[in-house]
C-alpha cells in the first residue's frame, strides 16, 4: 500500500486476523489518528479478508480449513466488537465484502461456508444494530480476477495427487476446464471497488450488492426455493 503514495493511506501493522491479540493496539492506533484528523468516530468498518483452497470436502484440510475460519469469521466478528463504539460515534457502517454464497458449490466448501456464515451475521447484525442505524451492507462478488481466483488448476492438479484422488479425477478434471473457461470472463477488481465507493458514500446504501461475472445467475438461484436450487446444482455436476 505504500507504494500507492496516498498519504491518506495508512497502513496499519501487524494485523493478522488470526490473531485477536493484534487488535487492541489497532484500535488504539486508529482513535489517534481520528482524534488527529478531528474526527467524531469511525465512519466504516469493511471486511474483504479472503482465501480459501480448492478441494472436495473429504480432502479438506482442516488445519487450513480452522486458519480460514479464524481469518473470514472469528477475526471479523472481533473487529466489530471493537470498533462498534467508534462507528456509533460516527454514525458508521459496517461492509462485508463475500462471494454470493449461499448456495452450494462443490470443491470450494472452505471459501462458501465462510461466505454462508458471514451472511448470516451481516443479516443478523442489520437486527441487532438497529436501534443505532448502522447500515450492515453486503457486496456479493462473482467471479473477479484477482490471485487466489486463477489458481484452480494448479490446486485440481494438487488434489488428483492425493491417494484417493482418482475418487474424484473426472469430476475434478471437467470442474477444472469449466474454471478454466471461467476465469478468462472474471471481471477487473477496479468495478467492486468503484461499487464499494458507492456503497460506502450513498446517504442510505442498499444492504446488498451484487457485482461480478456470474453473481446475477447465483442471485437468481438463491432465490429459489431450497430443494430446487439443489435438484439444479445436481444436475449441473
């Protein structure tokens, strides 16, 4: 980030999310610099860790697995437990940035149930704070082009390498060509930001948007009703 040269950017270290000891000295840090800039309290609170790995649930690690829950979930909640003072101060909001999760999605069960999960809390959150007026916005992603996400061939070929691959090796070798395909129609990282902008500026944000290729198509699965949404899905692997 200091590349960038903002100096309205300011990078705040160590913050591991799998450490909830980081966080108080982080929350010091940042009243400093709104008491510096005169500021009343936080205005946003915007979540966006990701990760995740590539796998069928019974070749899941769990060590992995137990880091993306502490890093997507627990590390999350405790951010907002600490800042929660500061953005009532202010009148904040809290943004969630997660894929348009709540359906199921083969080999990626350790990114989506994070995402299930992390709707779950925005949504109860949204009751809770109430009283408050906290607006507790969800931005849903498809597919963007980022790192993590053009790595699924690597990670298949990983897999396959495992004793049991060859359970899952057809099923997993034509998941990979269709990711393959997938990947050249991501969308730039610059749209969700330029949508992040707009939630985080709008007097009254909606409390879900979606943005990237594909998340118009998991919208209209997650409306359906459950077991047909399943009975698709089946099909469709």
């Amino acid at each position: 980030m200091r590349q960038l040269q903002e100096p309205n950017l300011i990078p705040i270290c160590p913050l591991d999310l799998r450490r909830t000891d980081d966080i108080p000295a982080v929350v010091e840090t940042i009243k400093s610099e709104l008491q510096h800039l005169e500021q009343p309290g936080l205005y946003a609170l915007i979540n966006a860790a990701g990760g995740g790995s590539v796998a069928p649930v019974e070749f899941m690690d769990l060590e992995l697995f137990h880091q993306e829950l502490q890093t997507r979930l627990v590390g999350p909640v405790a951010l907002i437990q600490a800042f929660l003072p500061l953005l009532r101060q202010a009148s904040g909001r809290i943004l969630w940035i997660a894929t348009p999760a709540t359906i199921p999605t083969p080999y990626v069960t350790s990114i989506h149930a994070c995402d299930f999960a992390a709707n779950c809390i925005v949504r109860t959150l949204e009751i809770e704070l109430k009283p408050w007026q906290i607006p507790c916005i969800q931005i849903r992603c498809g597919g963007i082009k980022t790192a993590k996400g053009l790595r699924t061939t690597a990670e298949v070929e990983a897999i396959l390498q495992h004793p049991k691959g060859d359970l899952y090796r057809e099923a997993l070798l034509k998941w990979s060509e269709e990711m393959a395909a997938f990947d050249q129609k991501r969308t730039e990282p610059e749209i969700v930001a330029q949508l992040v902008l707009v939630a985080l500026s709008a007097p009254k944000p909606k409390r879900r948007y979606s943005v990237g290729y594909m998340s118009g198509v998991a919208a209209l699965l997650e409306s359906l009703p459950q077991a047909l949404t399943d009975k698709i899905l089946k099909m469709r692997f």
